[in-house]
C-alpha cells in the first residue's frame, strides 16, 4: 500500500509539471505555419537573384547525368534550356510550370510537361539510336522509362547550392545558382567543352592522385560519364573498384553520390564533387590529371603532328633554312620547287617490327628517319635518329643537308609536358642541353 501511494503521488508530479510547463512553447509558430514559412521560403530562394540555376540531374545509376538550366520565375513558370543526347544533342528550351508545396516535407515539383526534362520520368519505352539493348537487342522500357523524378524533397539549401532528393526513386539532384545574367546557351557549351576534351578511344584511362600519401588511382570513364576507378597497383582490383554516374558541368565533376575510394590499406575516403583546375580535376587532397606524356610519346598505337606554328626561333630558322634548300632541288618525281613539310612521328613497320620514326615531305615525296624513343621518367624522353631510309640517303642527306641539320635538332633529351593538365593530346617539348630549342606535337 506504501508503494502504490508513493508511486501515485509520483505520477501525479509528474503530470502536474506536464502541465504546468505547457506554456512553454519550444516554437514561436505552429507546425503547420513554419511547414508554409519554410516553403514560401525556399519558393523566394529559387525565384531570387534572376533565379537561375544549373540543374544537375540523374535519371539513374546506369546512365551520365544530365545538366540543365532552369530559370524559375515569380509567376510559377520555368525555362528549362539543356542539349542532352535524348533530344539529338542540340540545345533547346522550353517554359513549362513548377511549384513549390508541402507534401511531407518541402518539394519542388515540375507539374506540367516539359519535353526536355520530363522525358526522364515518362514511363515510355526508350527509343532511338542510344536506347539500350541486351546482346544486340532492344530493350522494352515501356512502363518505367529511364526511371527519373520530376518531384524532389528540397533538402540542403545555403542560398547557392540546393541538394534535392527525388521524391519517388530517392536519387540526388543539385540546384547550382547562377548569375542573373547568365547565358544558357554559354554555360551549356562551356560544359560541352570540357566533356569532348575526354577521349575514350585513344586516352580512355586518367590518373588520380592522393596527394597526402602519393597513391595513385586509375580513372577511365570520363568521356561516357560513368566512371571507374581503381587504385593504380592493387592486386585485387575487383575488390575495390569504384564505379559512379557522373554529370560533367562547367564547374566540375559530380558523381550522383560522393564516390567512396578504397585504399591500399583498405581505409576508405569519400569525394563528392571534383572541380576545375590548373592542376587538372581536383578535390581536397586529390587530383585528376591525363597520362604523363612520356608514356603517350612510346604508345605504338599513336602517330603526332608536329605544329609547325609552336617552333621556338632556333628551330624556325633550321627549318626555313631546310625549307629553303629543298625547293632548290630539281628531281623529277619531287614537283616543282617541292615544299619541305614534317608530317611528325609515326611507328611504321621496319622489318616486321613497328619503328619509331620521323616523317619528312619534300614536294610529294615522304621520307623516314627510324630511331627509337624513350622514356627516361614521367616528364622526360630521350630521342635518337640512327636510321634514314633509303629516299634520304640517296636524295635528302647529298642534296638537302639543311634538311637532316634540322631533323638531328629534335633528337636528344626532352622534357615533355601535357599542355595542359587534363589534355593529353598535345605535347610540349624542351631540348635539355638546349632549352632554346622548343616545340609541340599533337595527336592525329
């Protein structure tokens, strides 16, 4: 009886504090007038400032995302500008509607069709040259589509960036705020600039690199947006290759979630987003940057312009001197005051094995010098002319000497560089012993 006494008497404390405290209100506004404040709220925060955003968007894992710029507008209408393959390619805008309502939270909702983005979440059979197929055969998409949202949870907002959240299928998508005045149409081709700069057939493989420990990852897949990477020396790769749905903007790379990398030791790092940089791609702490250039310059399977217009002043003057000389030549078969042109470096078959060589044209006739290259480091080769073949000894070295005193000046070590750190396709060059002699080369 003693208990139950003392446990009443608790209880009934208990609830007296309940109630007396109840005009202590933790908020100064109901639930549902801060639910209509936060949506009015962010409504402001799309409209504002000329209300443009870059609008980076994913469908699903399986395919690159996709970048849009959508301007939202007082009155509830949005352009939406974009120039994604699924509608050829080309850029093109249309105004459709948008809201912003409560619906278990705060949710921004495309809610009439636009043809440009509400392709993604149309449920139709997906059609055309890039549908996907099984083993040559087409994929019947009918009552799915490529699964995307048109309906988003508005969820980090700090006035420049927004993360969404598709309502349906939960996948991120990022509201990116741009100046009033900017031009769709130029931020839609800066992007497209930087993604063709990626060339999957002949450098489909980049290098990211840590900068803390020095590890070094490949990374191929930034040309089709769905990238893979693994660490450079692991021997169980498998185990930890990392792969993700990429959108490449004008600001940078960002995967449809922050890629969570493996190292060697088998600790885990997470990147959301790379951006643009002089130093390549980059992230803090990590960089992506293309294939060093000496190890391009050996791949047997390339062949280099050399740009005439890159010559530093000694090797402009060597090869006007040559060029000068070789249309004092008089043999028929080379035309009338024949032209020296440098076609660049090629491997050609040399007695059944590919050879390094450099390719000189007098008129219409092409010659050969064979040697080898070299690599000495990441950012060092070593060339060498040993032997010329048979049109240069018999025509170039008796009749144009000039010619050969130019070639032997793009022999020795080089230091070479990508020109820039993400573009692997052309190659700066300078003499060691001679820095004074420079040039570039470009792949064909």
């Amino acid at each position: 009886m003693k208990k139950y006494i003392i446990l009443s008497a608790l209880a009934a404390a208990l609830t007296f504090g309940a109630c007396s405290n109840d005009d202590v209100r933790i908020f100064d506004e109901s639930a549902a007038d801060r639910l209509e404040n936060s949506k009015n709220a962010n409504f402001d925060a799309l409209v504002a400032d000329g209300g443009k955003w870059a609008l980076e968007y994913f469908s699903n894992t399986e395919e690159p995302g996709y970048l849009f710029v959508v301007e939202f507008r007082p009155d509830k209408s949005v352009n939406i500008t974009t120039d994604h393959k699924w509608i050829g390619g080309e850029e093109k805008s249309e105004v459709s509607m948008f809201d912003v309502i409560t619906d278990n939270g705060i949710v921004l909702t495309f809610n009439t069709y636009n043809r440009l983005f509400h392709i993604f979440s149309d449920p139709a059979d997906i059609t055309g040259a890039d549908a996907p197929t099984n083993n040559g055969q087409d994929i019947d998409e009918t009552g799915y589509g490529h699964e995307g949202d048109y309906e988003f949870m508005m969820m980090e907002n700090d006035g420049q960036s927004i993360r969404l959240r598709g309502k349906k299928h939960a996948l991120n998508a990022y509201l990116r705020h741009l100046p009033a005045d900017a031009d769709p149409s130029a931020y839609l081709a800066e992007a497209k600039k930087l993604r063709t700069q990626f060339d999957a057939k002949r450098f489909p493989t980049y290098i990211m690199t840590e900068s803390a420990t020095g590890a070094s990852y490949d990374i191929t897949g930034l040309s089709t947006g769905i990238v893979t990477c693994v660490p450079t020396e692991s021997t169980n790769p498998f185990a930890q290759t990392e792969t993700k749905a990429v959108v490449i903007t004008a600001n940078g790379v960002r995967p449809y979630k922050a890629f969570d990398f493996i190292r060697k030791d088998n600790s885990r790092f997470a990147v959301p987003e790379f951006t643009w940089s002089n130093a390549g791609l980059a992230a803090p702490g990590y960089v992506i940057t293309a294939p060093v250039a000496s190890t391009n310059l050996c791949r047997q399977d390339l062949s280099w312009d050399i740009n005439i217009d890159s010559f530093s002043t000694v090797l402009a003057e060597a090869f006007a001197a040559a060029d000068a000389q070789t249309q004092g030549i008089s043999v028929s078969g080379f035309g009338n005051k024949p032209r020296l042109t440098v076609p660049g470096f090629v491997f050609k078959s040399k007695n059944g094995k590919l050879t390094f060589s450099f390719q000189a044209k007098v008129g219409k006739v092409t010659f050969n010098y064979f040697g080898e290259v070299e690599k000495l480091s990441d950012s060092k080769v070593k060339i060498a002319f040993t032997q010329p073949d048979d049109a240069i000894r018999i025509y170039l070295q008796p009749l144009t000497p000039k010619v050969i005193d130019f070639i032997k000046l793009l022999e020795g070590e080089f230091t070479v560089e990508n020109l820039t750190a993400l573009d692997p396709s052309e190659v700066t060059f300078v003499s060691v012993s001679n820095p004074e002699i420079s040039y570039s080369v470009v792949v064909k």
